[in-house]
C-alpha cells in the first residue's frame, strides 16, 4: 500500500471517529473519563512500586503518597464515569480560563508589536469559551470533553487526508524525509 494512501485510510478512520463521538457526547466524554481512570491507576501503581523500591526516605514517602493519589482518582473515576468527567471538564474549563488569561498578559507585554492583537484576541477567545461553558456548566459539563475529542479527531482526520492528497502529489517530499 502507498504511503500516501495509508496517510489516506488513517486520516479517514479518525474523522469517522470524530463524528461518532460527536454524535454522543456524553459517551465519548465517560469513555474519555475511563482512559483517564485507566492511565491514572496503572500511573498510580507503577509509581507506588517506585517509592516503595526507592532507598531513599525522602522520596520513598513522595512517591508512595503522589502514587496513592493517583491511584484513588483513578479508581475514583473508573467507579464513577459520569462525575468524572464533570471533575475533567471542570479542570479543563480552568485550563481554558487560565491559558487565556495567560494569553491576555502576554499580549499586554507585546502591546508594541505587531502581535499584540492576535494574541489579544486568542486570549479573550479562550477566556469567552471558558465564560460559555461556566454559564451552562449543568448542561455542557457531562458533553465538553466529548465535544472536544470529537473536534479534535475531526480536525486531525481531515489535516491527515489533506497530507495524503499533498504526499500524493509531492512524492519527492517523502523520499526527502526518509533520507533523513
């Protein structure tokens, strides 16, 4: 199969995906809770398998209790999915607040450049986002991590078949990446 075609064939498998789980979002935000419960417990476990064959006290007892926690928040989410992804959501709402407020101060610090306007509206865009969310947080909390993932598979699915029909076009290019 031609590289280009394979490039083809992912591009579209994710943008499928993408619109699956735009089609529930609720499904897709407690399937992204579950990963989330998955990857927190086996992080949890290895790292209290590292604290406790740690020679030193010190970190022995850091790792032990930060491996703890993330074994707790793990089964935590794995036992209840639906709350779970009200807690992610939450933090990534915070996350979205806090990058746009960053955004906004860092625009302040370029207000002489020619940059200060797209980094100013990047910032109040990201903090409006933040602003719609918490004002229909009942709502959009159980759909939020489900919106964005399905977005986010959407938009990788299409940038993929667009490189296709690019490496479709451009061959030369790919045997330029493979020499190096």
């Amino acid at each position: 199969m031609k590289t280009w075609l394979k490039w083809l064939l992912v591009g579209a498998i994710s943008a499928a995906f993408g619109i699956l789980a735009l089609s529930n979002t609720v499904l897709a935000s407690v399937s992204v809770t579950i990963l989330t419960a998955i990857l927190l417990s086996a992080a949890g476990v290895f790292q209290i398998v590292a604290g406790i064959t740690d020679q030193r006290l010190g970190n022995k007892i850091w790792n032990v209790v930060l491996g703890a926690l993330m074994l707790f928040l793990g089964i935590s989410f794995w036992s209840n999915p639906l709350e779970g992804a009200i807690s992610l959501a939450l933090l990534v709402t915070i996350l979205i607040a806090s990058g746009g407020i960053l955004r906004m101060f860092l625009a302040w610090q370029m207000r002489k450049t020619q940059y200060f306007w797209a980094m100013l509206v990047s910032g109040a865009v990201s903090i409006l986002l933040a602003a719609l969310i918490f004002a229909d947080f009942e709502t959009l909390s159980v759909q939020i991590l489900g919106i964005f993932l399905g977005i986010e598979l959407l938009f990788n699915g299409i940038s993929l078949m667009v490189l296709a029909f690019f490496l479709r076009r451009h061959p030369e290019l790919l045997e330029r990446f493979k020499k190096h």
